[in-house]
C-alpha cells in the first residue's frame, strides 16, 4: 500500500484509510490538538497537514 504522506489527501482518502465516515473524520479533524491542520488548500490536506493527523490520530490499520 501507499504510504499516505507520500502525496496531498482528501477528505475522503483519509476517511477511507481510517475506517470511518468523512463525518466523523471531521469530527475527528475538530478535536483542540488538530486545529493546527486547518485550512486545507482546495480540496487536498497537504503532506505536512497529513503528517500532523497521523502523528496525532496514529497509523491507520
């Protein structure tokens, strides 16, 4: 598999690649320690946003 920092990710990528709905990702996305993400740029998190949620939310399985 594709390493998820290896390119800009959207919404739903991430959602995917964590098991849930983009909802609840946003939901996720919310929480005070992952403020530092937002905003994105378009549509796509860029690969350092998308270093920040994993380094929070952990590796998705």
């Amino acid at each position: 598999m594709e390493k998820l920092t290896s390119k800009p990710r959207t919404l739903k990528e991430l959602a995917i690649a964590y098991s849930v709905s983009k909802k609840t990702f946003k939901g996720w996305l919310s929480i005070e320690e992952l403020k530092e993400v937002k905003p994105k740029t378009g549509y796509y998190y860029s690969i350092k946003q998308v270093e920040i949620i994993i380094e929070h939310l952990g590796e998705p399985f």
